[in-house]
C-alpha cells in the first residue's frame, strides 16, 4: 500500500533531498502536504513536481500569493497559512511519517505536534531538539512517537547503535565526526567575510547552518542533539574532526570493538534511511568506493579558535534553560552577521556574553521554552545594539 509523507521545510536543502528520494519511489510513497517559511513560488513549484493535496507556508500574509501561483500552475492543491497550519501538517494523523525540516527554533512547536500525535518523525531541524530537550523526549515517548534523524551523524550512530542492547548502550562511546568547516586551517578568523562563511568544504545546505559549520557551533548543537536523541551523556560524547567526512560517526563499545558508517557525502542517504527503516531504499547517492578514497585523516579540533564547540557541552552541563539561551543568541548572532552588522568573531562572543548574563530553570511546556527563547532573543539584540552604539 502507498504510504503518506508531508514535508515542512520543503524548499529548503534538507526538504529538496527528501523530495528527490521520494521520486524515485513514487510507487510506494506519496507526498501529501508540503510547507515552507515565506518562498510561495519555489512552494508550489514543488507541489506541482511531487503533487502535493496541501501546501503550507508560515507567513500568514502570504496565504493569497500561494494561492496565487498554485492556481497559475493549474494545480486543486490547497493553499494554508499560518504557525497552527504547519503544526496541523506535523501532526496530521493521516501522514504515515512527517520529514522536520524547517530551519532554526521556529521549528520547536512542529517536532511537539509531531510528537504529540505519534508520528514517525523524520527529524532534521536540530534546534528544537537542543531546545526542547527532555520535555520533547518524554512527549516522544508518551505519545508513542519515533525518531529517525536526518542528519549525517546522527543518523550513522542510530545504525551504529541499532543492534545494542541497554547494557551494552549503557557504556558505549560516541564518536561525532566533524569536517571542521571552511576554517580549520585558518589561524587568524578576524578578517571572515559573509561570503566566505557561507561556503562549506562538503556540504550544500542552508545559510544558518553553513555559518554554523564554520563557527563549529552546528557540531556543539549536534552533541546536544546526540545526548537527547540516544539518551547518552555529553561525557560519553567525543568529537573528532576529520576533513573528508566519509566516516559519518562511530560507536566505540566497551570491548574495543567501533561501529560506523561510511558514504559519499550525501544528505540523501539520511534521508532514506528515516524513511525506510528497517528497511533499505535507493536514494540517488553514488556508492563509496573504497578503491578510490583519498586518505581519510582525524585531528582534535581547536576550543580555542571556535569557542562555540566548548560552550555547547558548557550549556549541557549548565543545564535547565541554558541551551535554549545558546541557540537564540547564535541564531541572533549569526542572523546579525549575515545582515553585515557584526564581524564572524563577534557569533561567539554574543553567545558567551548571553549564555553569562540570561538564566532560566528547565521549562515545563513548549510554550516557556519559547518564552524563555524569546527572551535569550531579547537579551542577545541589546547586547548586539549595544556593542554597534
Ligand atoms: P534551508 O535554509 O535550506 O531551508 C529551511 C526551510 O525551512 C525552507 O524551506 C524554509 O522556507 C523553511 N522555513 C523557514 N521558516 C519556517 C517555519 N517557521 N516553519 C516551517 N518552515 C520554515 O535549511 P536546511 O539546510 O535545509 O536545514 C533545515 C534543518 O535541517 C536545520 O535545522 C538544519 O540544521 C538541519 N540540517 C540540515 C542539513 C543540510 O545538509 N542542509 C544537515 C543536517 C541537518
Ligand atoms: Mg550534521
């Protein structure tokens, strides 16, 4: 029987992958409603390439102008607006699965949807799982939800752990690969341009999170994300740069013995992996060839040039609201470099000056953890306006 997938993120990066894996297996998936933030054209022009019923954009004001263009391609998909009509889309009980990929913290009331309803969660907006922290995991687990990662690493550790026990979980190592960014080899990161900042090594993904590769703070947001999506603490979480990013992640068990796993860079593979599970399915990614693989080299990385990394495991051990404190003021902060009005070194400092002045105990619902990143919010723009005066 065909299975349903709706997709919010869609025009973006991780949302254009899931799109393209899923044509290639338009027999047994079929998209049923697609959502993005504000581009109402590259929207419908995705709901008519995969034939969505359903097509969402955030921007409440933008209700009529996808409308618009849906109705300039002829298509009956129906055109929905609105936080609550993206959230509907996450949860929607008729979706054999749900594909998360909306960009930063905007996507926290989403994954709660999606998780109060018992979905199959395709999971690949990382922010609302440093945000939402155990109060997403317990609502995972209350409602009967399941997550499968969409991200390199923490979809190769979900294969890597997918045959342990709790005991042998109970003491294994994870090893979080790391490319290092477009700065590794730069000693002096004064001087960073926009431009530069917004090129990765190896990944073509979205602007956020291409300066958060650079900063090394989309490393330090995925080791929160690794201690809340296999309930493994940051002490047994280690991160190892390795330029080639062929090794996606390792699980290191007691014995000495290290799972992981491997592939040609390609957010395609994650992403067919969540859909399939248990099973396997093409996903359009080359195969490895190990007979042709440049040499694959690890190295520590640097603290002290991307402070960011140390401040993520700081904010995990600080506990309660202190990583929703650290993700509002790097979105903030890197949203104020990307407007040209802060130097790229200028990320971490907003970060360490916000995370030292703002405290908030752990939340108790989703409504105050987006209280509490409005206010992280609130307190990184003064410190940013006060630093521009
Ligand atoms: P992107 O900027 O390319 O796309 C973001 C998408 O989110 C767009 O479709 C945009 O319209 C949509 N959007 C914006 N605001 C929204 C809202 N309020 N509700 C719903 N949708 C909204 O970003 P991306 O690179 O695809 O990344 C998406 C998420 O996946 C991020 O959390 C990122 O950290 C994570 N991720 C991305 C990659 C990658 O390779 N791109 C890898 C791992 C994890
Ligand atoms: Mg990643």
């Amino acid at each position: 029987m065909t299975k349903t997938v709706n997709i919010l993120g869609a025009t973006g990066s991780i949302g254009r992958s899931a799109l393209d894996v899923l044509s290639r297996h338009r027999g047994e998936w079929r998209v049923r409603a697609i959502a993005s933030g504000s581009r109402v054209r590259e929207l419908a022009e995705a709901a008519a390439a995969c034939g969505a019923e359903a097509a969402a954009v955030a921007d409440p004001a933008l209700k009529d102008a996808l409308a618009a263009e849906l109705r300039a391609r002829g298509l009956a998909t129906e055109a929905l607006a609105g936080p609550e009509a993206l959230c509907s889309i996450a949860g929607d009980r008729g979706a054999d699965a749900v594909v998360l990929a909306a960009s930063g913290a905007a996507g926290l009331p989403q994954a709660f949807a999606a998780a109060r309803a018992g979905r199959r969660m395709l999971l690949a907006n990382k922010e609302s799982v440093v945000c939402g922290g155990a109060l997403l995991q317990s609502e995972i687990r209350r409602h009967g939800a399941s997550v499968f990662p969409v991200d390199s690493e923490h979809s190769a550790i979900f294969q890597c752990l997918a045959a342990a026990t709790p005991g042998q979980r109970a003491s294994a190592v994870i090893w979080l690969t790391c490319s290092g960014g477009p700065f590794r080899t730069r000693r002096d990161l004064s001087g960073v341009t926009i431009e530069e900042a917004s090129t990765h090594p190896r990944w073509k993904m979205g602007r956020k999170i291409t300066v958060d590769s650079a900063t090394l703070m989309n490393k330090g947001l995925e080791v929160i994300e690794a201690r809340w999506l296999f309930d493994i603490p940051a002490e047994r979480i280690r991160v190892v740069v390795h330029p080639e990013s062929v090794i996606h992640s390792a699980v290191a068990y007691c014995d000495g013995a290290v799972m992981a796993e491997l592939g040609v860079p390609d957010m395609r593979t994650p992403v067919a992996v969540a859909l399939a599970w248990p099973q396997r399915i093409e996903s359009g990614a080359q195969p490895l060839d190990f007979l042709h693989l440049k040499p694959l080299t690890f190295e520590a990385p640097d603290t002290q040039r991307f402070p960011l990394l140390a401040m993520a495991y700081e904010a995990l051990s600080e506990g309660g609201g202190a990583p929703i404190v650290l993700n509002a003021a790097n979105e903030v902060a890197v949203e104020a470099f990307l407007g040209g009005r802060i130097p790229f070194l200028s990320i971490a400092e907003v970060c360490r000056r916000t995370l030292d002045q703002v405290h908030f105990g752990s939340p108790d619902s989703p409504e105050e953890i987006l209280e509490d990143d409005r206010r992280a919010r609130e307190a990184a723009r003064g410190l940013i306006d006060s630093s521009l005066r």
